[in-house]
C-alpha cells in the first residue's frame, strides 16, 4: 500500500478493502429503495467485484447527506459537467483508499436481474452519470469521511458550505422582509408614522430580538456537536432548555415593552406622538415575541441535523401573506385598522411561522431528535448553555447596538445626512444576510465535525470557510461600489442625499469585506464552543476602539458621516483578523476532547 493510501485511510490502513454497495430498486417516479441490510454502492474499473457491508456503515438514514447532489438536474442540465469532473475527484479518492465499489450489484453478484441497474464507474463507462449515480458517489464518499476512513477535500466542503448557505439566505431575506413590508405600509400613512415604526423596531431589535438571537447561538454548538457524535436525543435536551431559557428572559422584556414602553422612549426623544405610535407597535409586538423565540429556536434544532430548507419552506409561504396582511389591516377600506394593522400583521405571521414550523418537525422532519418533556433533563445541566449564550449576546448586541448609536448620532449633522446613513444601513443590512448565513452554515458544518471527532476534516472545513468569507466580503464590496448610484436611487430621489450616498458608500462597502470575515469566523469559533472570545473583540473593538474613533472622525476630524463608518471599519477589522488568528491557531485536539467531554457530561446529567 503506498503511503498516500496509508494516509487516507488513517487507523484503518490495515484492515481490508471496504466497498460500499447498494442494490436499487426501481420503484414509482424513477427514485431508488435501499434493501435494509445490503450494501451501497461502489467504485473501481469493470471487473473488479466489491467487498460486500452491511449499510450502517454509513449515518442511520439519508437526512445526513450533506453531499446530496439534489441541485444537479440531470446529465443534460447545464451543471452536469461540473458534477461530472466533481464526482470523478472524489471517485479518484475513494479508489485510492482503496474502496472498489459496486452500485446496483446483487449479492451473488449478477448483473441479469432485471430490477438492478448496474453502474460501473471508471474503467470503460460511456454514459453520462444520472443524479442517483452521482449522489451514490457523494453518500458513499461523505459516509467515508464521517467514519474517518478518508480525508475530506477542499473543494468538497466549499460546496457543503455553500449549500448549507443557500436555503439560509433565502430565508435570512424573507425574515428581514417581514420588518420591511411594516416599514414601507406605514410610511405612506405619514412621516410621523414611518420615524414611530423605524423608533419601535430598533428599540425592539435591541432589547429583545438581539437576545434571541444571541442565546440561539449556543445551539450552534451543543446541537450541532451532539448531532455530530450520534447523541440525537441530546439535540432534543438542548433545543428545550434554550427555548425554556429564552421564555424565562422573554418574561421582562415583554413587560419593558407592553407596560414600560413609553418610559423606555422618553429616554430617547421628547416628541408626545412619535413616543404614542412607537409605544403602540411595541405593545402588539410584545403577544408575537414568545413565538418568535420558538421559530427562531426551531430554526436552529432543524439546522443542526442538516436541514436548512425548513425555514424557507415556512417563509415562502408566510412572508407573501405579511405583506397581504399589512395591505389588508393597513390600507383596506373594509378591514383596515390603520397604523396598529402592521404590528398585528407582524403578530399573525410570528405565530402561523411557529406553528407551521413545528407541525414541520412533527409530521416531516426532525422527530428523530426528540427527546420528549422530562422535567428533571430539562431543568438541569444549564451551566454551559449559559456560558455559551452570554457570549453570543454581547457579540450580536456589540454589532446591532453600535449600528444604532451610530444612526442617532447621524441626525446632529441633518435631515439629509439621517436619510444618507438610513439607506446605507438597509443596504448592509441586506446584504449581510449572505455572510450571516454562510457563518451559520459553517458553523453547523464544523461542529458536526467536531462531535464526531474528525479532527483534519473540521481544520479543512474551517479554513475554506474563511476562504469563502473573504471572496464573499469583496463581492459584497464591488456590489455596492458597482452600484452606488442606482441604490441611492431605490430609496429616494433628492439629490443632496443621493449625493451623500455616493460620497459614503465607498467606507460602507469597505466595510463588507471586513464584516463578512468577522461574521463567518465568528461562526467557526461557535462550531468550537468558544463564543467568549468573539464576545470580548466585539466588545472591545467596537466600544473602545471603533465608536470612539468614529466620534473623532466625524465630529472633530470633519469628516462627518464618512467618519462614522471610518470608525465602524477600524473596529470590525480588528475583530475579524483577531478572530481568524484564534481559527487559524486552533488546538482542533484539544477543541475535539473538549467538545466529546462535556457530551459526557451532559449526557450523564440527562439520564442520571
């Protein structure tokens, strides 16, 4: 055996070849059936037979697949080559660590029955692989790489990554949607009324929904980590206790908005009716917030397992109804209620995504995880949770928070340079979406890694994680410098402010790249369990260094709005190029033993 097979195969290198063989059934609509205890599929040039297992070789069932190949069309569709050489480098691989593959053999191993096709790779096949071929090769590889008999590859966990991030985009938007559409309904009704529903959003986003956000971070690692090491029941344990946790902090924060909210306000600006409206919003949003917490909750239960199409399933469905909703109890001659219509809209839709989502994972997916309601698992064992989730508090609540004390301090320069940094922060606020969701994807992909204890695979994963947020972060910036003037544009026609605009945008974009490192290498140190460290470099980096300097920039520099972002730049570029040297000098070992101690623990405290 050479060493390069050696090395792939680690502490397996001495045991005898594996095959991973399926036999296929057709069945209605084309898909495959897998018999239960045969085989799955395999790769060598023709003749040469395969080396017969039993399928638990691979996850318990197809949910894991984080290599399914469901985007690729079939051989004719426009992507098929690329699949085509993908599906070759990963066929090289398996091959070189010796793994001969038979796909659709029998276990007599015919070739004449006439409900296996069989598909013999490499060697002398003509035809163009069909998507089951080629999702046989990326399970059989994935299932390899998972049991730590092949070293995973650069390009494979760009792709897992990428694919993660996709549904996630898709759903960050919509969700950022349904503030949106509020936004746009009541701005038409008056100017009062837009500034009183823009007050009561960022109060909010700072007092509660940064909270959730925060909290939920930890089921980036605890879920994800259990799911990698098989302790599926666990998953279950630590989706309870966060969302229990978060019902408890949900408590005075639905008070500070329902009964304390005008008080709250007056502490911001003095105008009686801006401080009417923005309370009202706040008071109907308060019946949405427990809701929002277990949609959000829930979100993160789903992604830990591997699913990330379940919230855009939800959203695709829900988000067009907000909007209907807010035309309908906004604007409607018959039903409208005015300016209170689009935070009861806001309501409605928090609590048909909650219910639509668990109905999700009762009847189609995400049962498997369910550890059922037992007061002594559930009530006990929250110390690392609570270490985990005061971190990622401070490391949502640095970034949200700065933004907003940036956009007060924007009004001492005028209306215009107000509306100036109003459009810019939309538009990052936008485009972050995409990073937000790729860091996520990350992070759950790594911290499976993690749990199952595959170290390199993990480091790899990381490195093309940080890779992937650099390209992001200046595709980002060449956006919004591309189009500079047609964004200004989207939001208003006043030339002063479009002028603003154009003069600010370039520090804004600047910004992007160094955010979307920090957001994505943020994400890889939830995957390790150490949120602590990004909290304390956005704590300090934003507070002590970026605001500060932002101030000087602005006010006694004269740079004005630009020096704003001047100072939000130099803080977010400390923090994500401290935050890659602790990735980039990551003791993955130490990270591993640590992750499967405290799976010890926390197993031992469930089922003590």
């Amino acid at each position: 055996m050479s060493s390069y097979d050696s090395h792939l195969l680690g502490s397996s290198a001495e045991t005898a070849p594996i095959a991973i063989s399926e036999t296929p059934q057709k069945k209605k609509g084309g898909h495959f059936n897998r018999t239960p205890n045969s085989a799955g599929a395999a790769f060598g040039s023709l003749g040469r037979s395969g080396v017969r297992i039993s399928y638990n070789y691979s996850d318990e069932d197809d949910d894991d697949d984080v290599n399914d190949d469901s985007e690729f069309d079939d051989a004719s569709s426009m992507y098929s080559t690329q699949a085509e050489r993908a599906t070759q480098e990963q066929e090289e691989l398996l091959k070189k660590a010796k793994k001969t593959v038979n796909y659709g053999s029998t276990s007599s191993g015919s070739n004449n029955d006439s409900n296996n096709n069989n598909y013999n790779y490499g060697g002398t096949t003509t035809h163009a692989r069909t998507r089951e071929e080629r999702r046989a090769v990326y399970k059989a590889f994935d299932a390899a790489v998972r049991k730590g008999e092949i070293q995973t590859s650069a390009s494979t966990e760009t792709k897992t990554i990428l694919k993660y991030s996709a549904p996630l985009t898709m759903t960050f938007l919509m969700q950022y949607s349904l503030t949106v559409a509020s936004v746009f309904s009541v701005g038409h009704l008056g100017k009062n009324e837009l500034a009183a529903c823009s007050l009561a959003s960022m109060t909010s986003a700072i007092t509660g929904f940064a909270v959730v956000h925060g909290v939920a971070t930890c089921l980036d690692t605890l879920c994800a980590q259990a799911y990698g090491r098989k302790d599926y029941k666990m998953v279950g344990v630590h989706f309870l206790r966060c969302t229990i946790f978060l019902w408890i902090i949900a408590v005075p924060i639905i008070l500070l908005w329902a009964v304390f909210g005008r008080n709250l306000l007056h502490l911001l600006l003095d105008d009686p009716e801006l401080i009417h409206f923005a309370a009202l919003y706040l008071e109907v949003l308060a019946f949405g917030f427990p809701a929002y917490i277990l949609f959000e909750n829930l979100k993160h239960y789903l992604q830990s397992q591997g699913d990330f199409n379940a919230g855009t399933y939800i959203l695709l469905i829900c988000a067009p109804i907000n909007i209907s909703l807010n035309y309908l109890l906004v604007w409607n001659e018959h039903f409208g209620l005015g300016y209170v219509g689009a935070p009861i809209a806001v309501v409605f839709t928090d609590w048909l995504m909650a219910t639509m989502l668990s109905l999700y994972v009762v009847f189609i997916n995400g049962r498997k995880c369910w550890c059922g309601f037992r007061p002594d698992n559930l009530f006990t064992g929250w110390g690392r949770m609570i270490r985990l989730a005061i971190p990622g508090i401070i490391m949502v609540e640095a970034e949200w928070l700065a933004f907003e004390i940036v956009t007060f301090a924007a009004s001492r320069f005028g209306t215009d340079a107000l509306a100036c940094q109003s459009v810019l922060v939309s538009v990052c606020g936008i485009i972050y979406q995409i990073p937000f969701a790729i860091g996520i994807a990350a992070s759950t992909r790594i911290a499976n890694l993690v749990g199952a204890n595959l170290t390199a695979a993990a480091r790899i994963s990381a490195r093309m994680a940080a890779v992937i947020s650099l390209v992001f972060g200046v595709l980002n910036m060449a956006f919004m410098l591309g189009l500079r003037d047609t964004i200004g544009k989207m939001f208003t026609n006043d030339e002063a402010v479009l002028q603003l605009v154009r003069e600010t945008m370039p520090f804004a974009a600047l910004f992007q790249v160094n955010d979307s490192l920090g957001v994505i290498s943020g994400g890889i140190l939830r995957a390790q369990g150490r949120q602590r460290i990004g909290g304390y470099l956005n704590l300090f980096f934003y507070y002590v260094i970026g605001l500060p300097a932002g101030v000087l920039f602005a006010f006694h520099w004269g740079y004005g709005i630009e020096g704003f972002w001047i100072g939000l730049t130099i803080g977010v570029f400390f923090v994500s190029i401290l935050q890659l040297y602790f990735v980039w000098k990551s003791n993955w070992r130490e990270i591993v033993k640590d992750a499967l101690r405290d799976g010890k623990t926390s197993a031992a405290t469930t089922h003590a």
